[in-house]
C-alpha cells in the first residue's frame, strides 16, 4: 500500500513537473494537468503520512498493541488529496471563497465523520 502511495505521490509531482515546463501557461489542458497532478500527488502524501501516524499510534497503544488500520489511513489521505484538488479547481475558475471553501470542506468533514462513526450495539 505504500508503494501505490509513493507512486502516486511521484506520478503526480511528475505530471506537474513536466507539464509545468513544457506547456504553455494560458493552456486550459495544462491547468487541468497541474490541477490533476497536484491532487494525485497530495493523496499521495496525505496517504503516507496518515499510514505512518496510524502505525505509531497503533505501536504506542496502551495496555496492549493493537492492530494499525491502514485503510482508514489512506481513505483520509485520498480525501485531503481530493479537498486539495477540489480548492484548487475552485481557484482555478475564480470560485475560491470563504463560502465555497466552508462548503466543500464541511461536505469532507461530513463525510469523515460518517464513515468513521462504529455502529452501536442494541440492547435487548
């Protein structure tokens, strides 16, 4: 998981890198590509901080180790990855506001908090 992490991450500083220097600034294909490689590559990131937190947390767990959940960590790393898209999607078409910004975050929050909340056992 990692790996598919790191590649991401490269692939998408890649894609920047190289449509960065060999396109034309006012392209709307290159502002999609430095659009698209910035997200790949901050989910990329955000996953492998995230899995490297999780693994530390899980290790310095007490009374006893538990489990690390990697999945968890890599679902929020592709959602800081898809709000760092979405802002600068935002940006790109002059829509950045506090407004929007509050809106699209709240929706991530949202979202987080949803698939993170463990179902409660019924008594009875």
């Amino acid at each position: 998981m990692r790996l598919a992490l790191a590649a991401a991450a490269l692939g998408g500083a890649a894609i920047v890198v190289l449509t960065v220097v060999t396109r034309d600034v006012d392209d709307r294909g290159a502002l999609a590509l430095v659009v698209a490689g910035t997200t790949l590559a901050g989910a990329g990131l955000a996953g492998l901080v995230a899995i490297f937190l999780e693994e530390r947390a899980a290790a310095r767990a007490t009374p006893r180790r538990r489990p690390a959940h990697r999945g968890r960590a890599v679902r929020r790393g592709i959602g800081v990855g898809l709000v760092v898209g979405a802002f600068a999607l935002l940006r790109a078409v002059d829509g950045l506001s506090v407004i929007t910004a509050t809106f699209v975050l709240a929706g991530f929050v949202l979202a987080e908090i949803v698939l993170s909340s463990r179902r409660l056992l019924r008594s009875g």
